[in-house]
C-alpha cells in the first residue's frame, strides 16, 4: 500500500518510531559531514574545480600543477568528493527535519555549525575569505592508515597499532594548502604541500570508513540503518581513490621546513608494509585470533566509536574535533 507522496505505509510508520539513539546518531554524523565538507570545500576552492555544482573560489593554478602530479584527474577528484560530502549533510538534515514531523517527542532537528565558523581562510589567490570551521594549514596528518590497511596480522581493534607512511607528517603541522601566495614557490615547497594534501585526503576518508560501519551498528531502525549502509560505503571508494593517488606523491624534503616525504617502495620502506601499489586491504584478523584472516574494514569496534572519530578530528590539528564534540552535546 502507497500513501499520496508515493512512500509505502511501513515507511511511515517506521519513522514514528525512530529512536532516540537512531536521531543521535544521524545528528552526529550530519555534524561529521559538516566538517568534513568544509575541509573539502576549501581543497576546492584552491585546487579543485569550481562550479554550478561546487561554487566558491577561483583556483591555484600553482597548487594544481603540484596535485596533478600526484594524477592528472584530481582536480576533477576534489570536486567529486567536495560535492559528495555536501549531499551527506544535506540529505541527513533533510532527513532530520522530514522525520521530525513524525515523532511524538521531537528532537530530531537538523544540525546547523554556522556559529562555529570562525577560523581563518588561506590568503592564498583563489581561495574565499570566509570563516572556517576547520584549519588546513597547521595539518599533523596520521599516515598509519597505509599500514594498517597492510598488515596481514594485526588489527586496530585488537588494539594494535601502525606505522605512519610518512612519519614527518606526526612531527609538527603543517599546510595542505597554501596559506598566501608566498607558499607557492619554490617547486619543492607547494609540491609538499600537495603531498600533504594527498595524504590527508585518504585520512579524511578512511576515517569516515570506519564510522560508519562502526555507528550501523547502533542502529535500531532499518531505515536510518540503510542510510548509514548507503551513505558509508561512498566513503570507502574515496578512501580507495586517496590511497592509490597518494602512492604517487614524489619523494622529497621540502627545503622551507625539513618534511621529509620518503620514497615508500626502497629501504627502510618498501615490502607489504609500504609498497605504493598495494591499495586493496590485506586480509588480517577479524573478531577472533580463531578465524581465519579476511578482507575486512578496520576499525569497526562500535564502542566509542563516535569519540574515536572526534578525536581523530582533533588529531589532525585541524580544530574541528572540539566544535564536533560541542556541537554534538547541544
Ligand atoms: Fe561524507
Ligand atoms: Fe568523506
């Protein structure tokens, strides 16, 4: 049976019944992919492509000759995945406000961080001089996502922890944009900033990988869990594009700063652990050291998940981990 707007009655009724840990949870996430729009929208700015579709900014040309390096499609990679995270928040607030008229007790309404956008833009030529609710130009990057996603023994939620990729990255901050048009020269020096940036982005996105299989399974309602298991596995094929762009990232010592970017297929590196081909996640442990070992996304541990996932954002330096956590409390 249909009801006028086309939508079948379980539907409908199923909204009514949404949890208050179902609306929990797609409020965090809307929160989440807020953040996570606004560090995609300024890549775009400078080096994406800018459009009906994703607006704002004009481009970097310096800034995107040193990412194409990296592949002569990331312009175009930028874009997608900018307008990619704007539709999650999107849909998920639409979603909020749309299931709210349902409820008996409200709550479910849509997230808005607009008051939190207070942190600076790149004076950089192409970029917008809007507030920000995150800062990618003091970036320390966790690269040890390229060794998890290789062990063939160990994994995070055994407790087991990683190698970075590029350890340099760990050792200070660091921009992934260029700050003022003073960054874009010399060669090595916005090169390595579009090294930062392509290892960033495969950060961004393993992260929200994981969140959202770690947060389904929270889920009480099959409607809000379809979403998560609709919107979740978007982030895993940005994180497969990230990870293979970032193997192209050439090895080298930004001459302003000291960051080493190493080559990751000779000694020290090199071998499973940091061969720049090896994109596909090696089969490792899952659930129990009894099992054999598959091809799994890690982590998916559920408890905490959400607190991982905003600490993670504290730990790029980038801000943004405190304004979701605040954000989330109201
Ligand atoms: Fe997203
Ligand atoms: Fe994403």
């Amino acid at each position: 049976m249909l009801l006028a707007n086309g939508l079948p009655v379980f539907a409908e009724e199923s909204r009514a019944s949404l949890t208050s840990g179902d609306i929990a949870i797609l409020r965090f996430l809307s929160a989440a992919e807020i953040l996570e729009t606004d560090l995609w929208q300024q890549y775009n700015e400078l080096g994406g492509i800018q459009d009906s579709e994703v607006p704002g900014g004009s481009g970097s040309p310096a800034y995107i000759k040193a990412l194409e390096v990296l592949d002569g499609d990331m312009p175009q990679y930028i874009h997608d995945n900018t307008e990619d995270e704007f539709t999650h928040f999107t849909f998920i607030n639409a979603y909020l406000t749309f299931i709210n008229a349902y409820l008996v007790s409200k709550g479910a309404d849509p997230v808005n961080l607009d008051k939190f956008r207070t942190l600076p833009s790149s004076k950089a030529t192409g970029a917008q001089n809007i507030g920000r609710l995150t800062n990618l130009m003091q970036l320390t990057v966790d690269t040890s996502y390229w060794t998890k996603y290789r062990s063939r023994t160990k994994n995070p939620d055994f407790g087991d922890t990683f190698p970075p990729a590029v350890p340099g990255l760990l050792k200070g901050q660091f921009p992934a944009i260029p700050r003022n048009n003073g960054d874009l020269a010399p060669a090595k020096h916005i090169q390595a900033i579009a090294n930062t940036a392509g290892f960033h982005f495969a950060f961004i996105e393993q992260g929200g990988t994981s969140l959202y299989p770690s947060l389904a399974q929270r889920v009480s309602n099959p409607e809000v869990l379809r979403i998560l298991l609709s919107i979740g596995p978007t982030e895993t094929a940005h994180f497969q594009t990230w990870h293979d762009k970032a193997g192209n990232a050439p090895a080298l010592t930004d001459p302003t700063n000291g960051l080493v970017f190493p080559d990751l297929n000779s000694p020290p590196f090199g071998g499973e652990d940091f061969q720049t081909n090896l994109i596909m996640p090696e089969p490792t442990i899952f659930l129990s050291r009894k099992f054999p070992p598959v091809s799994i996304i890690r982590p998916t541990e559920t408890q905490g998940a959400a607190m991982g996932a905003a600490k993670a954002l504290v730990g790029t330096g980038s801000g943004c981990g405190p304004t979701l956590i605040k954000a989330t409390r109201s």
